[in-house]
C-alpha cells in the first residue's frame, strides 16, 4: 500500500521549520563539531530537504 503524499501546505511548514532551525544552529556548525573536514568520506542517506548534503560537501 503507498503512502498519501505530503499536502503542499505540510510541506510548506516543514520547510519553514527547517529554514528556522537552521537559522539558529546551522548544518556547517554541526559538521565541524562532528570532526568532518577536507578528504573526509560521506554517505548521505535520505537526505531529505538537503540541509546537510550540500554543506557536507562544500567542508570535504
């Protein structure tokens, strides 16, 4: 059985909440303090809206 797709307007929320998230506590900050850095190997699994696969792959 398939799950229902989201409703535009949940999405739309879930948005605004990750924007805001990541306003006061940002992915990068994150990354750094878990050590990842230049040469480091990453495997993004469900990346969801992104918020860590794109600064992830900027910092290696």
């Amino acid at each position: 059985m398939m799950e229902r797709p989201m409703s535009n307007l949940g999405f739309r929320f879930m948005s605004i909440y990750f924007r805001f998230r990541d306003y006061f506590h940002t992915s990068t900050k994150t990354l750094k303090q878990i050590g990842l850095r230049a040469g480091s190997n990453v495997l993004e699994y469900g990346a969801g809206l992104g918020s860590y696969s794109i600064p992830a792959a900027q910092l290696v």
